[in-house]
C-alpha cells in the first residue's frame, strides 16, 4: 500500500476514535484532560451536597482537573442517578450518590436505572450516624424511656421525615417495627419541612442524619437520645448507639460514594479510586468531614460494589416491611 495514503488512513481512524465518546479510554495515561462533572441528585447546601463539595475540591486539586458540582435535584435522587446512568462511559461524568441508589428501586414504581448494573462503583466516600431525637416536650430521656411511652399510647406519636422512602422513613420504620410500636409517619417534602414541625411539637420524634441535627441538638432545641451507628459519634460521645441502649444489632447508617457510568474503562476507575482514597486520607479533608458529623471512610472499587450490591437486598427487606411505595 502506499506509505502516505497509509499514513493518512491511520490520521483518521485516530482523529475518529478522539471523537467517540468512550475515547478516554485510548489514553487512560491522559486522563483527566478536561473538567470532570459531578452530579449530585439533592439540592444545593444540604448535606450530601456539603460533604460531596468538600470532597469535589479536594479531588479537583488532586486530579489537576477542576470537579464541577451541578445539582440535579428531584425524586429522591433518581434523576441525578438517570442522568449519570445514560451518560457517557468515558470518566468524565460522576454520580456522588447516597444510599438512596439502592432503596429508590425498592421505593418508586418508576425508576430507570439498576444500581449494581449500570454503574462501575469507583469508591465509598463517606459515612453519617443518624439520630434519633425527640421534641423536648416528650418526657424520654432514653430510647428505652421512648418505646414505654409510644406503647402506653400507641397510635398517639408521630414521627416526621424527609419523604416516604427517604432514609430517615425507612430507619424509623425498622425502629418501630423491631420493637412492635405504633406510631404514625408524617411524610414531609424535605428535611426542612419536617424539621419546623418537629421543632414546633407537630411530630414526637425523628431521625435525620447528625450533620443535619447538631446544631438543633447543641443549642437544646431538641433531645438526641441515640445514634443509629454500631459506635458512638465523636461530636456526641455522651450519645450511646441505638444497640448499646437497647441491646441489641440494630444500625442504619446515611452512606455516600462515587460511581461512574458502567463501562467506564477500568484504568480510569483506578485512577479515579486511587486519588479519592488519597483525599480522604488527607488530615484536612478528615477534619473538615468530621466537623460536619461524617466518618471518612475509602476502599478498593470492588469492595465498594459489593457493599452496594448487599446494600441493595437489604432495603429490599426493610422497604417491603414498611410499605412504603411511590407510584409516580
């Protein structure tokens, strides 16, 4: 064959693969050569949206590649999910996901995404307790003082959250259910919301995530009784857990993480799971999280699929116990 048709052929067949949208792959070694985006999937300013920003900087500094954070807010996260989902295999659209990827399929009548096929996990970031709190008004000091109380009266408490099949549903839920109460949950469109009335008496108690409840707890507005975590939280260690005061195994944790698009090439999942870890590791990123509530946590891409994959079949369990079911 002629030597410069040759050589012309390949130019193009280069400048084509440059063009698809996995070419990232060619030249993992390059990678990132450009902006990275970050979908989150819950409004600006509230708390995964904190720790993910925290985290988003210290990554951009590491990658050398700026981290572009864009709020995709709406169906308890699933449209951030879908988004990142359909995009691009190419490492340059993440999901900074909650827990909420792997009860949302077990929640809503609707959702376009599966949790463990369509995404390549990259890392766990991080890990908030939540609490469970009263209105001062309640006369419990202690969880056990709570479950006397709501079964001297059952039907007569009410327990707020942010939605039907949000977090903090679903761990009340498998609170009361353990301990056979019955209580009442008062769906709110948002942990703001549900927080004015539980400040206001409307609702008895509730469990949100700690970063989220410190501040009313610091200033006495409402009364933690227990966190959800398997150990106690370093900004409330006079807090016992909710196994140490009633013993037994129950935990439910507010867990967060990166994934991308399935099929984004293996070397660029490495490089984005090694940097992540690193960052993480960092002391001012630990203090930064901690500050806000938050355990730093990391690990292989592999161990973090498996979480994800178990994580999925056990709020199978606990949504179908709760009823909780979205149609729309």
């Amino acid at each position: 064959m002629n030597q410069p048709f040759l050589r012309a052929g390949l130019a193009a067949l280069a400048v084509a693969a440059a063009l698809l949208p996995g070419a990232a792959w060619a030249q993992p070694g390059d990678y990132p050569s450009r902006p990275i985006r970050m979908v989150i999937g819950f409004p600006p300013g509230g708390p995964t949206d904190i720790v993910a920003r925290i985290i988003g900087q210290a990554l951009g500094d590491k990658l050398g590649q700026p981290i572009v954070v864009e709020n995709r807010p709406g169906a308890g996260g699933n449209i951030g999910a879908d988004i990142v989902a359909k995009a691009p295999a190419d490492g340059y659209t993440l999901l900074y996901n909650t827990s909420s990827i792997t009860i949302a399929p077990w929640v809503y009548a609707q959702v376009n995404y599966d949790p463990v096929k369509d995404f390549a996990p990259v890392a766990l970031t991080a890990e908030m307790p939540l609490v469970l709190m009263v209105n001062p008004s309640v006369p419990a000091r202690t969880p056990k003082e709570l479950v006397q109380l709501i079964r001297s009266q059952p039907g007569q408490y009410n327990y707020g959250s942010s939605g039907t099949g949000a977090i903090e549903h679903l761990s009340s839920a498998q609170f009361t259910s353990m301990f056979q109460l019955k209580a009442t949950h008062v769906p709110y469109k948002g942990t703001a919301p549900a927080l004015v009335d539980f400040l206001a008496g409307q609702t008895q108690f509730m469990m949100t995530t700690l970063n989220t409840a410190l501040p009313y707890i610091r200033d006495g507005k409402l009364k933690a009784l227990a966190v959800t975590s398997r150990k106690r939280a370093a900004t409330l260690p006079d807090v016992p857990t909710v196994g140490e005061a009633m013993s037994t195994d129950f935990s439910s944790t507010a867990w967060q993480g990166i994934v991308a698009p399935a099929k984004t090439p293996a070397p660029i999942v490495g490089k984005l799971n090694k940097a992540v870890n690193e960052v993480l590791a960092s002391p001012q990123v630990r203090k930064a999280l901690a500050e806000q509530g938050v355990d730093a946590l990391g690990g292989t891409a592999d161990r973090y699929g498996a979480f994800i994959q178990s994580e999925y079949e056990r709020w199978k369990a606990v949504v179908k116990a709760s009823g909780a079911r979205i149609e729309h």
